[in-house]
C-alpha cells in the first residue's frame, strides 16, 4: 500500500525555501530513489497567515519497509550530511508524519 511522508517546516522559522529547493531536495533524491522513493512534491501556502507551515514536503514510497529500508542502508555520512544541510534552509527541526491513501479521485 502506497505511502506518503509529510514533512512539515514550521512558519515560525527562519526557513529558506529557495535554498530547500534548489539544494537539499535534489540532494536527497538520488540518495532514496534505489530504496523505492516515488514522486514528490514541495508547497508553500498561498496564505501564510492560514498554515502552520512555512513548507509541506510530500514524498511518495512504495510501503512503510521500503522507507526503513532507506533509512537504515543509507551511509551514516550520507545521513549526517543531509542533516548538517538543514542549518542552511531552516533552524527548527521539521515535523514528520506518514498517511496512507484510503481513496482518490480526479
């Protein structure tokens, strides 16, 4: 059953989309995409005022194990590399959380 991670940067940082975007995203695709890591999508509120969130990151993954899997072989370097990233586009930690599809439509 497909998966989705959201990760959420609280508004209250000092968040820097551009550099998120442009940098660390593209970072950590080719890392997760051997592991089963779908397609992707980052946005912004249109209305600051109305989210929690600076930014929403939603990642697709196959199931919950193909995600483990990621975590657990990807090289703590290459880990720790992503997480010393973050004091570059943002100086709180984000939340993380996954849901599963229950139904869609178009």
């Amino acid at each position: 059953m497909t998966i989705t991670m959201v990760i959420g940067y609280p508004k209250d940082a000092n968040f820097n989309a551009e550099y998120y975007l442009q940098k660390h995203l593209p970072a950590v695709n080719p890392a997760w995409k051997p592991f089963g890591m779908g397609a992707w999508r980052a946005m912004a509120p249109t209305d600051l005022s109305m989210s929690p969130y600076a930014m929403l990151v939603e990642i697709e993954w196959p199931d919950m194990e193909s995600f483990r899997r990621a975590q657990a072989q990807t090289p703590p370097e290459a880990r720790q590399k992503y997480m010393d990233d973050m004091k570059n586009f943002t100086d709180k930690d984000p939340v993380v959380w996954f849901m599963e599809s229950k139904a869609s439509g178009s």
